[in-house]
C-alpha cells in the first residue's frame, strides 16, 4: 500500500503562514545574500518541491521500506527506484539551494529551503536524507577544504555525481567522539594513509552514482588524546588517480538492520584493510571537530525537520481517516438506527487530533525559526545582528533537533492510535512512520546528549548571551500577542513560566561555575523538557497573534485562524504548567536515579 494521493504531507496554508504570517520571509531579501529572490522565487521552489513530494516520492515509500538494501558481493544494493529518484532530487537543485552561485547554487534562504525539504522528508524521508548528507558533507569541503578538493570533490557532490556521508561514530566509542581511534599517517604525496572502522554510517554506499566521500574524524600520528586530537579528512570509496577513480580501500563490512529509515543504508566501514586507504586533510589538523559541527548542526536542524516531517505525514493521514472513518454514535445518540458518526465527531479523538496538531505545527514553527536565526547569523546586516542570531541558532539547536522526536514520536503513537486496530496493520503506514520516527531520537546525539548540550553550554554561552536574546524574542512575542489582540493570559503565563525558567538556570549556573557540575546538571534531562515546553508555548504564543491579526485584517480564512488559537490554547492551558513541576524538580536536586546503583536493578 503507497500513501494516498489525497495526503498533503504538510498543510501548505501552514507552511505560508509560518513563512509569511508568523515570520517575514520576504523581508530576508533585503539582505544582499538574498537580494535575486523575491516572493515568487520562493513560492516557485516550493511549488517545484511539494508536486516532486507528492506525486514522485510519496508513492515509492512503502516499496522502500518493504524492501531494504541489502548487502551481497562485497556491496550496498539499495532500492531499483534510487537510480530514478535521486536524478530527480538533484534537477531540483537541491544539493546546493543555499549555496553561493560560485558554487553552483541557488542561494535560497534557510528557512525557505528547510520548510521546501519537510515535504520530500515527510514523503520519502529515506530518499531524501542521501540529499541532506551531501549537502552537509559538500558545505564542509566548501567551507574548510582546499582548491583541489573543492574542484575534485565538492564540486562532484553538489552536481549529484557523487554523495557524503558523515563518518563518526566507532564500534567502540558510539557518540563519545573523544575516544575515535581512526589513525592517520602523513605520506609523501600530502595525503595520509587512514585505518580504523566506523559503524552506523547512513548511506555509506550504494549502487545508483560513482562514489561516495566520507566526512572522517581522525586521529593523526603523535596527535593528543581526545577530541582536541581529532582531525578531519575526505575520504572517497574510489580515489582520482590518473584520471580514473580506482579503489580507494575503504571495504563495507556489515549493514544495520534497522527498524525505521529503511530506505537507507546504515553499515559498518573499514578503512585500510589493504594499507592503502588515502585521505585528504580537511581544515586544520586538530581542529576536525570543530570543523565538523558545521555539519552536525546542520544534521541536527535536518532531523529535527524529519522528525516534524514525519509526525505530519501521520497527522493528516490520521485527520482523513477519522473524517471518513464511521463508527459508533455520541453519547446521547440511542437510537442504533441512526446511522454512525465519523469518529472525528468523537471528542477523545478530537482531542488526539489536536494534540497532533500542537506538536505538528509547534514544532515546524521551532524548526523555521531556528534557521530564520541561521540565516541572519550567516548573512545579517551587521556584525552585531549575526553574533546575536548566531548564539541564538546555538541556543536553538538542541531544542530544535530534539522536541520534534520526542514528541513527535508521540504524535506518531496518537495517529496510530487513531485508527484503532488499523493503526497497528502493516497494510496501513501509520506503523511504518512510528518506527521511523523513534530513530530521530537517536540520529544525530540522543537526547540525553541534546539535553546535556543545552544546559551545560548553550544557555550558559558567552555569559547567557544566548539566553538574554531568547528572552528578548519571548518578551516581543508577548508584546505582539497583547498588541493583536491575544487572550491577556497567555502571554502573562509564558512570561511567568519564562521568568522561572530563567531564574532556574541561574541557580544551576551558579553551581556548576562553583565546581558542582553533578549538581548542575543531574536534571539535564528535565531541563530539556521544561525548555521544550517552555520554547514550544513561545511559538505558539507567536502563531497566535498572527492568527488574530488575521483575523483581523477579515481575509479568508476564518477557519485556520480559529484552528491555529485553540491549539495555542491547549498548548498553553496544558503543557505550559508543566513547567513549574519540572523546574521543582530540577531545583530540588532529587537524586534517585544518580543515587541508584548499578547492582541495585
């Protein structure tokens, strides 16, 4: 069974109204990076996106999925429908659409192309993450690369004929890239001859291009340990050589078998059986981890677009099917001969539908304004609007990677749920979009990662400059809101569940900087849940003055407008209390779990 043609993946009146209502698009193009785009260019690439989505990538998910690559001979054979799919992708110019046109690139903004990209992802999310890696591999090489790598790489990557990956993670050291064991030797040629094996490397070969280059963390000879000893080096399955590539010894030995993502591979590398795997630095020596956060947060942001992406897809496959679906009568309906009611009639499932919906479109205006801050850290107006914007970005990335699979996952389990005993049916896709989304949760630094991130750097960065621009931006949200028209309330909930979160951080930050670091951050976890709630309540604060100014103005509409204020009402009336329990808990320093010992389960 293929996803029906009648499921947009994304509201597109949502999509405008983030765009052009919530934020101001348009008014990006008075910045000189964006000054050749204009409304149009923009609704152009997402016309362009969306029609590939929905009536090129949708119908090939469920045969992917069904059919994973498999592993035979040596090689990586994925899907026939790549060999079709990712030319596709590429003639779209995706693989560059934020790139300068030196590089071949359409230099569209972040914001734009993200919100474009969360129509392919909720279609084929598999299919499009071979994209997403080769972008951020490629912008790497662009970034920090020499001439010659830009020339014999980069510029083969964001043509299409070859893909990247990001290349981590070791059997032994999972996420703790300080003890990456992948050695480099210099040779006499300025390459380096590499060893080591890397595991979980999403689309670490394939048979529909030439040849895949990885992003590699390693370690050069005599380097120090830790991760101030990581270098970072391009490493191509086949090496130029001659004018030909020839093979480069880096050898597949294992795929993953995985319970979502199924579309691509994930295996296991090893470089230098042979003892001829050839590398080529990237950046400085040492700094490769530094280099490659470029990438990660760049991944981070794309995940937490495949994890909104993916809950969406499900949430309006849930909202068609409890529109059509017939069963039962309301409460005071007796009489059995009156025929049954659509199930959306039902208030529990009203409810399901608009806890979908809070978490969908809360989410996707999280995700569009950490790239808007993207956008103005990389190309604002002046130096102080990029450094602001960028310890913003900073602040937002965490959150933003990991309140989509989160509660994503559970906007998944409630579409499921939905559809009754269909929902957990193979023929039905829900199911396969459940177990797609529980990845996203571990893609890109679990989140407990995400949660350790946030609190022990990220609101603590330059001295809370981070921090101080978020409440700035929450305090203009409230004063909007007020200005709009919003229910008086809200905006003094946020600000009271802003000021406690504030003072919060302040408290652990103080322990922390007097050397209780356990202290500080034995609640990370929590921490990343108030905020969570705390960021989400923001945006929606945000969507609700938009909604009224719409309303306002008497354009079409009234039914989105009405739509988008009661699921700010419930997330505010429901969610956003949570967070004085939860910043209780933080401040009370409750140590069962740290207290627990291992001998104890």
């Amino acid at each position: 069974m293929t996803a029906p043609a009648s499921n947009p993946l994304l509201s597109d009146r949502d999509v405008d109204f983030q765009l052009y209502e919530v934020l101001d698009a348009e008014s990006l193009c008075k910045l000189p990076a964006f000054a050749d785009h204009s409304r149009e260019t923009f609704t152009l690439f997402l016309d362009s996106t969306r029609r590939l989505a929905r009536d090129v990538l949708a119908p090939t998910y469920r045969l992917m999925d069904s059919e994973p690559p498999t592993f035979r001979d040596g090689r990586v054979h994925v899907h026939p429908l790549m060999r079709t799919l990712y030319p596709q992708l590429v003639d779209l110019g995706l693989l560059a659409a934020t790139r300068p046109v030196e590089v071949g690139g359409q230099q569209l903004p972040l914001t734009v192309y993200s919100l474009a990209s969360a129509y392919l992802m909720a279609a084929n999310l598999s299919a499009y993450a071979f994209i997403g890696l080769t972008t951020g591999a490629a912008h790497l090489i662009e970034a920090f690369g020499s001439e010659w790598l830009k020339d014999t790489f980069m510029a083969k990557m964001y043509s299409g004929q070859w893909t990247g990956t990001m290349a981590l993670t070791e059997p032994h050291a999972g996420s703790s890239l300080a003890d990456v064991r992948t050695r480099a030797t210099p040779a006499e040629d300025g390459t380096y001859r590499v060893s080591g094996s890397k595991i979980f490397i999403s689309g670490g070969d394939h048979d529909f291009g030439e040849n895949v280059v990885h992003l590699t963390l390693g370690r050069v000879d005599g380097a120090p340990a830790g991760v101030r000893g990581l270098s970072l080096f391009a490493i191509p399955a086949r090496r130029p050589e001659g004018g030909r590539l020839v093979d480069n010894d880096v050898r597949v030995t294992g795929a993953i078998h995985k319970i979502g993502w199924r579309g691509i591979p994930s295996l296991a590398l090893n470089y230098g059986e042979g003892g001829d795997c050839r590398g080529w630095l990237v950046g400085q020596a040492g700094k490769g981890l530094a280099h490659m956060f470029q990438m990660m947060n760049e991944a981070r942001i794309m995940v937490g677009f495949n994890g909104v992406a993916t809950a969406s897809v499900a949430y309006q496959e849930a909202l068609a099917y409890a529109r059509n679906r017939p069963q039962g009568r309301l409460s005071w309906e007796k009489d059995a001969a009156r025929p049954q009611r659509p199930i959306i009639e039902h208030a529990d499932v009203r409810r399901m539908l608009l806890r979908q919906k809070a978490i969908v479109e809360g989410g996707l205006s999280l995700l569009s304004m950490a790239s808007w801050q993207s956008d103005v850290a990389e190309h604002g107006a002046t130096p102080e609007a990029r450094e602001r914007a960028g310890l913003l970005a900073d602040l937002l990335t965490p959150l933003a990677k990991t309140i989509p699979a989160e509660k994503g996952f559970e906007a998944n389990t409630l579409a499921v749920q939905v559809h009754g005993g269909y929902g957990y049916s193979t023929e039905y896709l829900p199911e396969a979009w459940l177990r797609d989304q529980k990845l996203n949760s571990i893609h890109e630094g679990t989140t407990g990662i995400q949660g350790l991130d946030l609190l022990g750097r990220k609101v603590v960065a330059a001295g809370g400059g981070g921090l101080r621009a978020f409440v700035e931006e929450v305090e203009a949200t409230v004063e909007r809101a007020r200005r709009a028209g919003v229910e008086p309330s809200w905006g003094e909930s946020l600000n009271e569940a802003l000021q406690r979160v504030v003072a919060l951080t302040m408290e652990l930050g103080a322990a922390g900087m007097a050397g209780d670091v356990e202290r500080m951050l034995r609640h990370s976890a929590d921490y990343m849940e108030l905020f969570s709630v705390l960021a989400v309540a923001w945006r929606w604060l945000a969507q609700a003055a938009a909604a009224r100014e719409g309303l306002a103005r008497g354009t079409d509409g009234r039914d989105f407008y009405e739509g988008k204020l009661a699921a700010a009402q419930y997330w505010i009336h429901t969610e956003l209390p949570r967070v004085a329990a939860l910043v209780e808990l933080c401040r009370s320093g409750e140590d069962s779990y740290t207290r627990m010992q291992p001998d104890w389960f």
